[in-house]
C-alpha cells in the first residue's frame, strides 16, 4: 500500500479534504474551513470533524494491510472537547494495534489557525479487514 496512490473517496472528497501525510500505519486528512463544511457558528461540523478522523483511522490501518484486502470501520468514539475552529483542521490516524482481523487506532484531530494546533477531538476505531471481492 505505501508507495500506491491513494484516493480519497466518497465523503471525505465530497467535502473537499484531502490526505496531507501518509506512513505506514499513521495518516493525516486536511479539510479547509469552508461554509459547507461549518455550522451555524462557523465551527467546523462535528459530522465532518468525525468523517476525517474515521477516514485517517481507516487509511492508516490500510497502509498496513496486505494486497488484495479493504478496511471497514467496526465502531468508533469521538470524543469533541473543544470548538473546531480554524483555516483547517487536521485529523490523524495512528495504528495502536494491528491484528489479523482486527486493528484498533487512535484519532485526534486538531484545529489549525495560523500554524498553531489545538487539539479538538479524540478517539478510538476498531475496523476489520476483509478480502476484496474476487481478491482471495
């Protein structure tokens, strides 16, 4: 998977995000402020905040999946501790552990204003890994 292109896909590229870092099990996701993506505040919405962090869990557990296999997110918790604000925020997805058939990762994302980052929500994922169809 590393040194592969990845795409983001579906909702993340719906709401304009993009990865910025990608190692063997750690990924960040930037998603610039931008109405669509703020409520009525203009803090960044927790559904988006939440999509890039369950979007860099799942990348990061994928860089470490063998060929031919997809990641699934079985469940995860966020946790917002602060207002999501600034000209981007960041979520990064960290493997805390990778297993056969499940991997558990940490999130965090982090408000970005002007180079400085605060921390605005934590988590935790456990996602699956499956065969992709006709990949066995």
């Amino acid at each position: 998977m590393i040194g592969g292109s990845v795409t983001v896909r579906g909702g993340e590229s719906h709401l304009g995000a993009r990865i910025s870092h990608i190692a063997p099990g750690r990924v960040h996701i930037m998603l610039p402020s931008r109405p669509e993506v703020t409520q009525q505040y203009g803090y960044f919405h927790a559904g988006a905040t939440s999509a890039i962090a369950d979007s860099a869990g799942g990348y990061a557990a994928y860089t470490l999946f063998p060929e031919n296999t997809e990641v699934l997110t079985v469940e995860y918790k966020i946790n917002l501790l602060a207002p999501a604000v600034g000209d981007h925020i960041e979520a990064v997805g960290t493997v805390l552990k990778s297993g056969r058939t499940l991997t558990v990762c940490q999130l965090e994302v982090f408000g970005v204003q002007d180079g400085r980052q605060k921390l605005v929500a934590n988590g935790q994922q456990t996602l699956i890994r499956v065969n992709r169809p006709g990949g066995e």
